[in-house]
C-alpha cells in the first residue's frame, strides 16, 4: 500500500494511475461499515484510494473535533489488510490555507435536518469533499447511506458543479441487534448503548408497519417517538430523496431519518424505504 501524506505527493502518485479509481474519504477510526465501502470500491474499481482527515471545518463550536477518536497507526493497518492501494493523510495546513474562497450547503437542503441543528456543517463537508474530488481525481465515490443528508448533498454538489465522479450509495452497516456503525458509538456506555439500540428498533417498527400497509407518515412518526422515549429527540423527518417532508409514504421514494442523544452523544440514523 502506497502512503501519501501530503497534497503534492498525493498528486505526484495519482499521476502515475492509469486505471479506473475508486475513492473512499473517511475520518478515520475505521470499523466494519468504511471496509463494506472500501470491498465495493475494490470491486468496481482497478485501483482504491482511501483519505483520512479529521475535518475541521464541519464541526462547530464545541463539538468534539478534539476528542474525535484518532487511530492513523490502527486504521492504516486496516487499510493495508483491506486491498486499499493509495492511503492519503494529510495535515490541516496542507489543505486549508488563509482567506480561502468559501462552499455553501444548499440553501433549503443543507440548513434542514442536520443542518438546522448543525449550523454550517454541510458548508464544511461540501468543502473538503470538492477538495478531496480535485486532489484524488476519482471515478467513482463512495459513501454511506448512514449519512443520508449528507450522501443527498454531495450527490447535488458533485452534479451542479459538473464532478465527472460517479457517486455510488451504500448500504447502512449495523451491530448485532442493529445501532448502525459510527465512529462516535465509542463514546457510548455500556447503558448509553444499551439505550442507543432504540434508534434501530424505532426503525425496524416502522418499517413492520410500512409492510402491513401504513402509509400515514404521521402515524409512523408517532409509533417511532414512542419506541425512543425517553431520550431527548433532535428530529424524526419523513421526506423523499430530495429531502422534502411528504405526508405519505411511497416505496423507492422515501427516508426516515431519526436525531436522537444517548447520554451526551448525538447518534442519527435512518432507512430508506
């Protein structure tokens, strides 16, 4: 696996790739749901780059930017062990400079949601993503659908802005018992996680509900708040795949999305129906 800890040496080896490249960005402290992202790169893809980079710009005023969990020496071993053939570690200063133009989420889109509890976190996502797209050139992307506001967004940046990058959408990866894969569960107790699996579980019945024909999104909503109690709730939000609220449910067209706290962690989750 070729290493590449700055922007000119990351260009300096993709200039030598003469193949299809698939790219997965990343935080780091990879679990299960990065490598299900990183098999499917390797499979539709010659050639597999992987970033880690801890985004400053996404987290706001006293978030957990520096407490977010940081394992370059355990994750690139991982990546090693994953097939991945170009690993990208930058540092802040070789991405971000002084007075830089600025990216902003879309005005309706990216201030919903997570946006609206999040206040310029799509700004920052956006921002290095379109940074990490002009670095490593990729043909095709990868990302979660975990991350479902965010997958949306980066889908419209990559389109309006004319991205020649294929943006593929994958599968939710979840524990046993099903609280989806987040690098921030490590924050969680043993009863803060035993609390957070209400999340999935609130899914799940909807879903079972979905499937006996109930279809009021309404209803769904309430059945999902009950199954939460008693943790404090951000949002729940029925919406289609452009993210507007619909009051129906239509299969292949919607997604539940769910904002929730276990203890002091802030975990989402969501399905796509």
């Amino acid at each position: 696996m070729i290493v590449a800890r700055s922007v000119i040496e990351m260009k300096e080896k993709r200039g030598r790739v003469n193949a299809n490249v698939g790219f997965v960005a990343t935080m780091g402290a990879l679990h299960t749901g990065h490598l299900s992202l990183i098999e499917r790169a390797k499979n539709e893809n010659d050639f597999v780059v992987v970033s880690i980079f801890i985004n400053p710009t996404q987290f706001r005023e006293g978030e957990d930017f520096n407490r977010y969990p940081r394992k370059l020496e355990a994750d690139s071993v991982l990546c090693k062990a994953a097939g991945v053939n170009l690993l990208f570690t930058p540092n802040v200063e070789d991405i971000y400079g002084n007075d830089e133009p600025t990216i902003k989420a879309p005005t309706i889109t990216g201030h919903i949601l997570e946006g609206k509890f999040r206040e310029e976190h799509f700004d920052g996502v956006l921002t290095i993503v379109m940074k990490l797209f002009n670095i490593v050139q990729p043909n095709r992307a990868y990302f979660g659908k975990k991350d479902a506001q965010q997958a949306i967004l980066i889908t419209k940046m990559t389109n309006a802005f004319f991205f020649n990058i294929e943006i593929a959408l994958c599968e939710t990866v979840r524990e046993n018992g099903g609280l989806a894969l987040s690098s921030r569960n490590i924050y969680l107790s043993k009863s803060e996680k035993s609390e957070a699996f209400k999340l999935s579980k609130a899914l799940f019945e909807a879903s079972k509900l979905i499937k006996q024909n109930e279809i009021r999104a309404l209803a769904i909503i309430q059945v999902i708040t009950e199954v939460l109690k008693p943790l404090p709730i951000d949002y729940i939000a029925i919406v289609d795949r452009e993210l507007k609220a619909i009051e129906t449910i239509k299969k292949g067209e919607t997604i539940i999305l769910i904002a929730a706290r276990a203890g002091t962690t802030r975990l989402i989750d969501n399905m796509w129906i």
